[in-house]
C-alpha cells in the first residue's frame, strides 16, 4: 500500500466515495417524496445534454456539458409535462417515456457523432472512466502534502468534492424547511415555507451532483446511488437523521468494496482482468440494500406497533 | 420531563401574541372566494365572516369543497377569485397567527420521524432555518404533548400510532405554533371515542383562551355539542352563523339536498327553532 496505491487508485477511491455520497444525499428526499424516479430520469437525460454540448463546443470541457446537461434536463421536465398534459398519461409514465427516448437519443447521437479523440462514447456514458483517474504527479503519500502534485489531481475530483460540499451545505442550511415540507407539503405551505422553489431546488442538487458524477463516473453509479443507499438506511432507522447518515455510510462502503472487489476480486477466482469498478460500486450497493432488506432492524413496519407497545 | 398543564398554560401565556385577546377584527374574513380544479369550479363565490374566539364547524356533504376553503384561505390551493384577511391582514403578513391541521391521510405516517420530532415541526416560527434546538424548546415540544395526552409516546415513530394517536400528535404541533386562529380539517374524522374527548377538550380550552376555531366537520349529531357556530356550503355559502340560527332543518336539506332524508334530521339535536 505505498506508491502504487496513491498513484492509481487514491483517486478512483475518493472519486467514487464522492460521487456516490453526493448522489446518495438528495437521494434520500427524493424516494421519501415518491419521486426516486426523478433521479433516474435526470441522469439519462444528462447524456443527450452533454453530447449536444460537444457537438456544439467540439471539446470536453466542464461548463458547456453543465449547461448542456441543464438544458437537457429543462428539455425532459418540459416534455414530461406535455405529455402529461396531452397525452393524459399518469405521472411515472411520462417520465419513464421521456427519459428513456432522451437517452436513446443521446446513444444515436453519440454513435452519429465523430467523438473517438475524446472519452465519450456508449461505454463512458454507462460506466465512466474510473480507473483512469490516475494521479500521475503522486509519488507516495508525502505527495498529498506536495502543492505541485496536489495540483496535478485530475480535475474531475476537485468538481465532485466541491460539488458535494455545496450539497452538504446546502442541506445542512435548509435541513428543516426541507424536513418538513417533505413529510407534509400542505402545512409547510400554510407556515409560509415556499415548497415549489425547496422542491425545484432539491432536483437542481440532484441535477448537479448527477452532472459532476457523470464525466468520471458514469449513469450506472448515479442511478444506483441516488436510491439503493437512501433506500438500505430507511430500513436502518425510524429517523431522518440518522437516515442520511447511514445513506452516507452504505454509499460510501459501496464505492470502497465496489472498487476494491473490481480490482481484486476476479482475481481471487482466477480471471485474468479486473471488472468495471462502475458497475461492481453499482452491484455492492444493491446487494447492501439486499442485505438491509433481510436483516435491517427497521425492515417489517407494519409489526412495529405490536412490537414497539411491548417494549413501552 | 412531563409538565402539567398547568405549567403549559404559564408557558403558552407568557409568551402569547400581545394582540391575541384584543382583536375586534374578523380572524377569518372570506369575500367572493372562487377556486377550480380543472374547468368545474370547487367551490364558488364563498362569503365567510368567522367571529373572534368563536368555534365554527363547516359541514357540508362529500365534494362540497369543505377542505379546499381552508386550504384556499391559507393560500395552499390558488383562487381564482375573492379575498382573503387574517385579521384585518393580508394572509402574508398574518400567517404566523395560523395554525393548520392538515387531514390526517394527506401525509405517509410512514415518514422516517418520531412524535416529538413531528411537534418540533409548530416550532419552526421560532426556530428558523439555523437556531440550535433548546431545552425551552423542548420543553413546550413535550407540554404540548402532555396537553394531547400524548407525552408518553413522544420517542415513538409516527407510524407505530393508532389513527387517533396521529390526530393528537397534529394537534400537538398546532398548538406548539401558539396561533390565535386553528384551522383544522376533519380532526375527528376515524378517531377513537377518547380522541374525540381530548381533542374537544382542547379546542374548547383554546376557545376560553379567547383563540378562535375553525373544523371541517363530519358528524351532524354532535354539531350542537361541540360548535357555536356553523357554515353550510355546498360548493357556494348556503348558510353561516350561530348553531341556534343557521343549523336548521332547512338549511341542512338546502345543503344536502336528497342525501339527507328528513327521518335523520328528525334524530339531530337541532336547536328549537
């Protein structure tokens, strides 16, 4: 665990315990409201907004696959809505139609599109680039207290680390408001909470963390951690707090599993390569809420209350 | 931990809104009040005058838009026409003289909270998006309880409770918001007998505390009991004012037209008229 380590795989490690906490975090809030589906469609749509953006800029680069994929996700809630609207067509319906076209949009697009100089293709899209987030600069530990190489990190995770500070913050800032209006939307209306800009908010957060997430990381962990943590830490606990604190936890154990069972794993069962980090993150987080589902003190409800009288 | 009512009421006194007994306006004005879902209209041109620390019951039957006043009053739901005043306000400079108690199945009991966190809940006003959690605060979470009848029950999760046990937990966080005006929605609707009893109790009491009651009403039978004043809609104003004058024979048929066969009206309590 000396060089090699910091080198090659520091960086896809706090990566992946990044993007996934950053995903994990407005998770919770969105499966509490119903609307974990909102999650999965932002980031499919996210790909359609970043290959326009490319098409458009011609080069990967941060602020116009942001906008891109802002604009992308304003496309999806617009089309949503009309077919609501129009097609009369219940809510999840909508949306699974609408993000679904968007992304096979954003594949056609994709293959369409002269993208084979830069790291954006179908693959990329679905699983990232993870392990190749070398930290080239770093020679062993010292290095992390060496300006000159810290400033060589790969850009993508000063994003996802500013990009998740701005989330901690910010629901750390609107923790009761968002608390409240999440268990009963009328009464925080009536207290003169403004709930349509708290909800609008929490799916930018979603949005940003998706985009951030996205570039290193790919759909496929996105997906997985904006429900399967959020979802195993409800099982955990009866508490809101405690809720996002254990989502932090599940979420952060499956990107350090996940990438060390992709690493090693084959391995030790005799294949020759490693897997997709991705998608074993991806695969460990579902196994946890597996797991969280069999075992978790929380998991049976609706027998809480003969249970919880017993114990009174 | 558990404080007597009685220390509550130093509590709540205390710190009581200085205007709360002194107010000649109307806690409740409605003028000309217009909502729609869709194309039909929910309710239409509703006038409501609701008196200082008086108790008023709207009844009216199934889709009559009982509870989308309220919430149109409390600007939940947009109007399409009409006027609101809180006491002689606009609704936005007067909302922290509301208390709101939201239909019991309007939320998921299911929400990862306990009882005390819900009541925490009525102290938002005063704890704002940072302020640290007190013992005061605390302390009027758990004499609200202890009002309700609920103390015990305050580390529970909200979804290990009856239905009338929820009841009492929302009423609880009403009354930590130490408003003038309650406006509830069918708080005895598929509630227990002793329930029903602690929750009259405590509207009665924050009727003599000179605080004024508004319910969304059910049961015709128990009308003249509870309220001294009612509102008949039905999608329009049919009838308001004292339970002696306005809950008549006539107004209940105007109200509930076919539904309500004269054999039952027979069986309420109505006021001689």
């Amino acid at each position: 665990m000396g060089a090699d380590f910091v080198q090659l795989s520091l960086t896809p490690l706090l990566m992946g315990v990044l993007a996934s906490v950053a995903c994990a975090l407005p998770g919770n809030f969105l499966i509490l409201r119903r609307q974990a589906l909102i999650g999965d469609a932002i980031s499919h749509v996210v790909l359609p907004g970043i290959v326009v953006a490319f098409l458009l800029t011609g080069a990967i680069s941060t602020w116009p696959m942001m906008l891109g994929a802002a604009g992308a996700a304003v496309a999806a809630v617009v089309m949503i809505e009309a077919i609501k609207r129009l097609g009369r067509i219940e809510p999840g319906a909508a949306m699974g139609v609408s993000f679904t076209t968007l992304f096979a949009f954003g594949v056609l697009l994709l293959e369409q599109s002269d993208t084979s100089t830069v790291h954006l293709d179908v693959e990329h899209a679905l699983y990232g680039n993870l392990e190749s987030l070398i930290w080239f600069a770093a020679e062993d530990w010292s290095s992390l207290a060496d300006p000159a190489a810290l400033a060589n990190l790969p850009p993508e995770l000063g994003r996802i680390a500013f990009v998740t500070l701005i989330i901690i913050a910010g629901l750390a800032l609107f923790w009761r408001p968002l608390e409240i209006s999440t268990f009963d939307e009328a009464y925080a209306n009536s207290i003169g909470i403004p709930t349509g800009a708290l909800s609008f908010g929490l799916v930018v957060a979603a949005a940003i963390a998706a985009v951030a997430a996205f570039d290193a990381v790919g759909s496929i962990i996105v997906i997985a951690m904006f429900i399967c943590p959020p979802a195993a830490a409800r099982l955990m606990t009866n508490r809101l707090d405690r809720q996002i604190a254990w989502s932090v936890v599940f979420a952060a154990l499956s990107a350090i599993l996940g990438y060390v069972f992709a690493g090693y794993g084959p391995l030790w069962f005799g294949a020759e390569n490693a897997v997709s980090a991705a998608g074993m993150i991806a695969t460990v987080s579902g196994v946890i809420l597996g797991l969280a589902c069999l075992f978790a003190p929380h998991r049976s409800r609706i027998a809480a209350p003969a249970e919880a009288g017993a114990q009174s | 931990m558990q404080m007597t009512s009685e220390t509550l009421r130093v509590a709540a006194r205390s710190d009581a809104p200085p205007s709360a007994a002194s107010d000649t306006e109307s806690p409740l004005h409605i003028h000309g009040l217009t909502v729609s879902y869709g194309d039909s209209p929910a309710i239409f041109s509703v006038d409501a005058n609701i008196e200082p620390a008086s108790m008023t019951a709207i009844i009216g039957p199934n889709g009559a838009g009982k509870s989308t006043l309220l919430k149109a009053a409390l600007g939940i739901v947009p109007r399409l026409s009409g006027t609101i005043s809180i006491f002689g306000k606009p609704l936005n400079e007067a909302r922290r003289r509301i208390a709101y108690v939201p239909q019991r199945a309007s939320v998921d009991w299911d929400f990862p909270a306990r009882v005390i966190d819900v009541v925490m809940m009525g102290l938002y006003r005063e704890l704002g998006l940072l302020h640290f959690v007190t013992k005061k605060h605390h302390d009027k979470a758990h004499a609200c309880l202890d009002r309700v009848g609920m103390s015990d029950f305050a580390e529970r999760q909200i979804g290990q409770l009856s239905g009338g046990q929820q009841q009492r937990v929302f009423l609880a966080r009403a009354l930590a918001q130490n408003s003038d005006l309650y406006l509830l929605d069918e708080p005895l609707a598929g509630v227990d007998a002793a329930t029903e009893r602690t929750i009259i109790d405590v509207l009665k009491s924050l009727k003599a505390e000179s605080r004024t009651i508004v319910c969304v009403h059910h049961d015709l039978a128990t009308i003249t009991d509870y309220f001294d004043h009612v509102l008949l809609i039905n999608k329009t104003r049919i009838a308001q004012g004292p339970v002696e004058t306005a809950f008549t024979a006539e107004n209940l048929i105007s109200t509930y037209g076919g539904r309500l066969a004269t054999a039952h009206i027979d069986q309420l309590s109505l006021p001689a008229a």
